[in-house]
C-alpha cells in the first residue's frame, strides 16, 4: 500500500492518448501547471509509478459569483451563512500529459499506455522521486552539471542535474529575451563545465565582452580539487581583439569574397585565379604581397596572351585597394594565427573578446577557428597528425557563441553558417560541440537550431520567436512551450538529451559575478554631481569657457 495521501481522483482520458485528467479540490494549492504526479498501474507483473506532468488547470466547481459581490464581506462567511459546504466550494480538473514510468536498465521513461481507470488515487510525487527519475546524473558525480532546482519545489529540493556529454557531443541551444538571464545561464554551465566532475575544454565567443569575470574561477573553492595527482584548479585566458590573429593562408576565397563585398564579376574571377594558384603552392602561408603579385602576373600574362579574350588590367586597380583596404590591417597577419594548443586544453576556458571588432571580421573569425578546430579533430581522431604538429589536438573541445544569430542568420549569407552547419551535423563523430545563444530565435537559421538536441528556452514572447521555437525542438511539447511567457528573469525550460524529461527550473547563484549587467544610467548621471567627479566637472566647464569656444553656441543655444 502506498502510505502518501493522494491529491486527486482519476476522471477519465484526455485529449490525446497520452492524457489523462483528475479532479481535486488542492486545498493547500500545490498542482501548479508543469507539477508532477503520478499513478500506480500493474505493469509486466509489477506495480509502477507512472509519472506525469500537469499541462492544464481549470475550475469545475468554484464559488457563486453572488458570494464575490461585496469586497468587504469575505465568501467563506457568506458560504457559513447559507450552509455551503465549504469542502465543496472548489474543484479543479487537471490534465496531465504522461511520462510513463522510469526503467533503469534503459535510463529512460517508457509509456506503459495504461491510462488510470476512472476512480484511481493520483498522488504528488516525492522529491526522492523526481531527483531519481528526471536527472540523467547525480549531483557532483562525474559528468554532471549542477544548474539549478525545479521550479515548482522548494529551491533545493530536486536539483536539476544534466548530463554534460550528452549537450557536449549532440550540441544545445540557449533562447532567451534579453534580460530573461541568458547569459548567466551560460555563466552557469561553464562553472559546471570547468568543475572537478568535468575539468572541461571549453572556447566561448564573446561579441560584447560580458565573460571575462570567469577569471575568478581559478579562485572559486568549490572548484578547486586535490587529488592523487596534485591540485587541479580551472585556468580562464582572455583574447582581447588585439590578441586575435587569422592567418591569410587559412582564408577561403568564400571568406575573401565576403570580406570584399561589391566585387565586379571580373574582379572576382581575378581574385579566384590568384587565390587558387597562392592556395596551391607548397608553402603553407602566403601573405598579401603574394596574392597581389599573382595578381599582376595573371593580369599580364593575359595582356601578352594572343588568345586572351578577358583585360583584367581595369579591375586589377580595384582590386588591390580593396585588398589593402581590409586584409592589410589586424586581424589579418601573413604568418601568425591563434595557436590551437594554447587556445584549447582540458582544463581551460578561453575567453574570445571580439567587441570593437566589425560583425563581418567576426563571422570569418569564427568560420575560420571551427574550420581549424574542426579539421585538427577529424585529422587527430584518424590519426592523420602526430604530437607536436599544429593540427594535433588530442581530446574534445566545446565551443560556446553568444548571439548566434549574427554566426548563423535565418536567410542570410553569413560566411560562418556553413561551417556551423557542418559542425552540428558531423561533430559528434570527432569530439567538437557547439552551444548557440540567442536572444533572437526567429533571426537564427532553423537548420542550425533545430540541430541542438538540448535546449533551455528562457522567457520568449515574440510571437515569431516562439513559433521558430515550437518548430525547431521537437523535444518541447506544447505544453510547455505555452509557458514562456509566463517565466522569470532566471527562470527556464530545460528539455532535450540531457535530461529525462522536459522540467522548469530555477536558475542557481552563480559562483563567479555576472558580467552582463546592464548599466544604470539615471545612477551614473547622479555621479557626475558627487565629489569624486567635481574636478573633472570644472575641468569640462573651463574647456567650455577658453576663448576659442566663447564665441560660439553650446548645445543647448
């Protein structure tokens, strides 16, 4: 026997045949929507917990609109004075979608397509429950990520665990408003990610320079491990756009072409013969200076040519302007790029800053490094490259970009979307995982996202968003997906391979300061009339009095 009280009695079917509605009264108000419960069915000679999720609520007896007339009167007096029953006074009918019972030997939750008889006792299930069947991995276990609580329990009651080489190998999605706590979400999973349970290799994508606060996780004690081969403490190396540096040599000519927008057709065909012959050469690096050599060779070569039908002397001037005008400048170097050994290591995070950096230099920065990372990886795994050489990269890495919608754009050309596409498809077989973040949904290619086989989708209420949402993840049922608007800051949906079974789930604290705060205008204009800001005031005011500006309106007339 079971000796939980029960919550509700079975009604009947429900919509689907993976419902079921109960009724009960819930007095105390604990079936919230994405609450779970359960019923106990014979299953193969046993008896099971069959496990199910609330998706829907509604009243089917509550007070007489009459008992609610006079806001200084309270229902239940008028209830006592009339001889209303008061246990009576309200039900509800709660639709359940059903999980199924959760086998061990499979790991995963199997519908037993037994639906409770009409009558049956439906009871809340215990946390020991949920903290055994929904989790993949037990909290601080090897392979775990520790990212919060259910939602719909006490903070701490049933933490929500994922499996971390489930989103490193087939890949997750972060979707979010702005605001919704996106970024500390990731904030989150790379302190898990760097743990003793992970010691993770892990590259992040940092477009506005937000993650450069993960530095203090060398010095986070819950980090921090001794064991039998000395102390293990994550290590976090920041780039800054100075220190970003894209060889030539590893410029497709879909990376040129797109770096030199408006080419003319000819320019185009002279760029792609002078790229293909430099490409070709035995050297593995070529510099500026040799591309546009080439350049000239075949543009003479075709002037001294009887046959030649095509004059490349007019689009050659062009040509090197525009080459001068944007490979001739940082990030683009001749001979040096960003060494892959010293960018990836178990153990380390590293930190792309690619603020002040224009969106299309990003884009080719990033579809270079996965195109490098990519290849290192698929050559090391068929063991094609030795220790020692550049493209020798022994163990599994994981990339994180932040707005990659930017990398990926729904409809666009973006030189970065093809290597994205080929790395989601393909990666797992070589140890490269991706994690995408967006606040943008509708604006990221749906190929791209409907490859991320976990996701957390935080507050969403663009119509369009949503619809790209319930379209690309097929994991999220509707149900739950109809929660989005409703969610917190910090609040988010989690379904996908690394779980069991969809959950909301609250956020934890994180262990390092989130450095994606938005800044508070109206306390910085404040500032500027405190102490510590006068000097540098009447410094401003006296520029504003020298005689050269004396004669001339300020701002204001």
């Amino acid at each position: 026997m079971n000796g939980t009280p029960a919550v509700g009695i079975a009604k009947g079917p429900g919509e689907t045949a993976h419902e079921y509605t109960f009724v009960s009264a819930d007095c105390e108000q604990r079936l919230k929507n994405g609450e779970f419960v359960y019923y106990r069915a014979s299953v193969e000679g046993g008896e099971r917990r069959i496990l199910g999720r609330i998706s829907k609520r509604e009243p089917v007896k509550l007070f007489p609109d009459s008992f609610l007339s006079d806001p200084s009167v309270s229902p239940d007096d008028v209830a006592r004075a009339i001889g209303y029953s008061q246990p009576e006074r309200e039900l509800f009918e709660l639709t359940v979608t059903v999980l199924g019972y959760y086998d061990e030997v499979f790991g995963a939750f199997i519908n037993p397509r037994v639906s409770p008889s009409c009558g049956w006792s439906i009871y809340l299930a215990e946390d020991d429950l949920l903290r055994d069947t929904l989790a993949r991995k037990r909290l601080r276990t090897h392979g775990s990520a520790h990212i919060g609580s259910l939602l719909s329990r006490p903070e701490g009651a049933v933490p929500v665990v994922l499996d971390v080489s489930e989103f490193t190998s087939t890949h997750l999605a972060i979707i979010a408003s702005t605001g919704s706590g996106k970024s500390y979400l990731a904030g989150v999973l790379v302190e898990e990610l760097m743990g003793p349970a992970n010691k993770a290799c892990v590259l992040v994508v940092d477009p506005h320079g937000e993650y450069d606060t993960l530095t203090a996780l060398s010095n986070t004690g819950q980090l921090i491990e001794h064991g039998s081969v000395g102390e293990y403490r994550p290590r976090v190396r920041v780039f800054t756009p100075r220190d970003i540096k894209v060889k030539l040599s590893t410029l497709e000519f879909s990376d040129l072409r797109y770096l030199l927008p408006g080419l003319s057709e000819r320019m185009e065909e002279l760029l792609k013969k002078a790229h293909d012959r430099v490409k070709d050469r035995a050297n593995s690096a070529w510099s500026l200076d040799e591309l546009e050599l080439e350049i000239g060779r075949i543009v003479e070569r075709n002037l001294n040519s009887e046959t030649a039908q095509v004059d490349y002397s007019g689009s050659a001037s062009g040509l090197y302007w525009r080459l001068r005008s944007v490979l001739g400048k940082p990030p683009f170097t001749a001979s040096q790029h960003l060494d892959l050994r010293e960018l990836l290591r178990p153990g380390q995070c590293t930190v792309l800053q690619l603020d002040d950096v224009d969106e299309k230099q990003q884009q080719v920065i990033v579809a270079t490094l996965l195109r490098r990372i990519y290849r290192a990886r698929q050559r090391t795994t068929r063991k094609e490259t030795a220790p020692g050489d550049e493209e020798y990269l022994p163990y599994p890495a994981f990339g994180l970009l932040e707005e990659a919608h930017h990398f990926a754009p729904s409809g666009g050309d973006a030189v970065s979307t093809g290597i994205l596409k080929q790395v989601l498809a393909e990666g797992r077989k070589f140890g490269l995982g991706v994690g995408l973040i967006s606040q943008r949904p509708g604006k990221l290619d749906a190929d791209v996202l409907s490859q991320c086989m976990t996701q957390f989708i935080m507050k969403v209420v663009n119509p369009i968003d949503q619809n790209t949402i319930a379209s690309a993840v097929e994991s999220a049922s509707r149900d739950i997906l109809s929660e989005l608007p409703a969610l917190s800051k910090g609040q988010v949906i989690v379904t996908g391979n690394s779980m069991n079974a969809p959950v909301l789930c609250r956020v934890r604290e994180r262990l390092t300061r989130h450095g994606g705060v938005s800044m508070d205008a109206p306390a910085e204009w404040n500032r500027w009339f405190e102490g510590d800001l006068i000097e540098e005031r009447l410094r401003d005011q006296a520029v504003l009095r020298t005689p050269a500006t004396l004669g001339k309106k300020n701002l204001f007339g």
